[in-house]
C-alpha cells in the first residue's frame, strides 16, 4: 500500500482529538498537526499520541490551517479530518484497498459502488453550490468520504444531510483549499471518485456545541455578506435583505425539512433544519450591525 499521511487542524480540540488520532493509528504512516494555539490539552494529547504538531495562530477561516497542515505533509496521499471525526474500522479497510488499486481498477470499484445512485446526486447538489468537482482526467486524485453527523444524539440520515459527502482522501500535489469560504471544498485538479464506507462525525452532541459553531459561521457567512454588497446598488441591497431575512430561510426550510423528508430525524431533525435555516438572517441582522447601526 501507499504511505499515507494524517493531517488535521485543531484548536481546543482535547475532548476530540485522542478517539480520533486512535481510529487512525494503524492506518497512518505519520500523523501532521497544526493547532491555533490551544489553551487547553489538545497539543499535549496529539504529542503523546505520536503526532508532529505545529502551533500558530488561529484564523477566523479554519481552512487556512488545514492548508497549512496540508503542506506539511510528507507522503504524496492524505487524508485530511477534523478532530470531531473518526475513521471507522470499515473505513480504514477500504482507503488501505482503494490506495492499492490500479486506475482500472478503482473506474471498477466505482461502477460497483452500492449507494452509487446517493453520491451522484449528491455530487449534482454540490456542483450546483461549489461548481464543477475536479476535472476531467484519466487519474483519480480524490475521493470523497460520505459523513454521519451526530447530532444531539441521533446520526441525521434525512433532509439532505446524508451523505454529507467531503473531500477527504487526496493526492497532495492536486489538491488545495482556497481557504475564502467556511462552505468551501477543496479544488481538486483530477478525477474524484467516491469511498463508500461512512466517516463518524461527532459534530454536536450538545445543544452548547451546536450553537457555538452556528455562532462562528454565521459570523463568517456576515462577513461574506459585507463582501458581496460592496459592488450592489441600493435596490439590490434591498433585494437582498428581503432574501435573507424572508425568502432563503423559508426555502431552505420547506426544502429540507418537508420536501427531503427531515422530519423522519425526530424532534433532532426539527431543531437542525430550523437552525439552518435561521443562519440566514441571523447573519444578515449581524452584517447590519457590525456596517449599518
């Protein structure tokens, strides 16, 4: 097989980081860390656990330290995760056979994919939010890994939240992050293929958690806001506003709670869907703070 390299960003991660440094110990042939300057034991814990671990600042688009960590790399492979993820078993098993393929055999192995379907529906969700997913070519250069998010208990399978698909497995020199967007996926330059056994992601499994990363995007999503409405006349502000604190919340909300079924993730489901859909106008009413009042 392949070597491989592990490589995370992290910041305050001691609760995280130990199970998720564990999932990969056999699969890793070296673990790379760069942490926003932790104040609590995540450093120490990554260390003791045989990872290298860079410290620097901690900028408000994370993206910018997975780029970071990215480069440091060592082996032409990675796979890039966060702290609050972990590789399962099934997993681990199917990157070591993926990376010992042939490129026949990996157009194969995707041609027998079972949730083949899923995933390229998925692909057309995001290819019409992030643009086109790598290029064409005759090499793969990246997979992407489908994602269980837990949340408050339960792992959300509805509403669209499942496959959550994430660009995760990479061949270094034909990936990077543009590190502008908290959205962002990584630009692939090649062919990206799929893995079918599911990444854990213990994204919130408290109500606290959730709320104080919904806090950090929609502080970011507000920035991106004053960005984009320094080229708008005073109409298209309007327009705008209107969208944001009516139109994209209510949109969002029918779509993926009713229309893509959320509400088969219970009481869950109800209380996801509605948040993501607040973030709309929360962060337009937060941008109206920080520039207008």
């Amino acid at each position: 097989m392949k070597k491989l390299s592990v490589v995370l960003a992290t910041f305050n991660e001691e609760k995280n980081i130990g199970a998720c440094l564990e999932s990969v110990k056999e699969l890793a042939d070296e673990i790379v860390i760069v942490d926003g300057s932790s104040t609590d034991k995540t450093v120490e814990i990554a260390r003791k656990m045989g990872a290298r671990v860079e410290v620097t600042d901690n900028p408000p688009i994370f993206h910018i330290n997975k780029q970071k960590a990215l480069n440091l790399a060592k082996y032409d492979w990675v796979l890039q995760l966060d702290a609050d993820e972990i590789v399962t078993k099934e997993l681990a098993e199917e990157i070591k056979e993926v990376l010992s393929l042939t490129n026949q055999q990996i157009d194969e192995y995707q041609e027998n994919l079972p949730n083949k379907k899923l995933f390229r529906r998925h692909i057309k969700v995001l290819e019409q939010r992030d643009g086109k997913m790598g290029v064409e070519s005759k090499e793969y250069v990246a997979f992407f890994v489908p994602r269980k998010n837990y949340f408050l208990g339960r792992y959300l399978m509805h509403g669209g939240v499942y496959p959550d698909g994430v660009i995760r497995l990479i061949q270094k020199e034909h990936a990077h992050f543009p590190a502008k967007s908290v959205h962002e996926q990584m630009v692939i330059e090649g062919r990206v293929g799929w893995l079918q056994h599911d990444l854990i992601h213990k994204d919130s499994p408290t109500f606290s958690k959730y709320l104080m990363r919904w806090s950090r995007y929609t502080d970011l999503i507000a920035s991106e806001i004053k960005e984009e409405s320094k080229s708008l006349s005073l109409v298209q502000k309007i327009l705008m506003g209107v969208g944001y604190m009516f139109l994209r919340p209510a949109h969002w909300f029918v779509t993926t709670y009713l229309r893509h079924k959320g509400f088969l993730d219970s009481w869950q489901g109800f209380v996801f869907h509605l948040f993501s859909s607040l973030r709309f106008p929360v962060s337009y009413l937060k941008y109206i703070r920080k520039n207008i009042v």
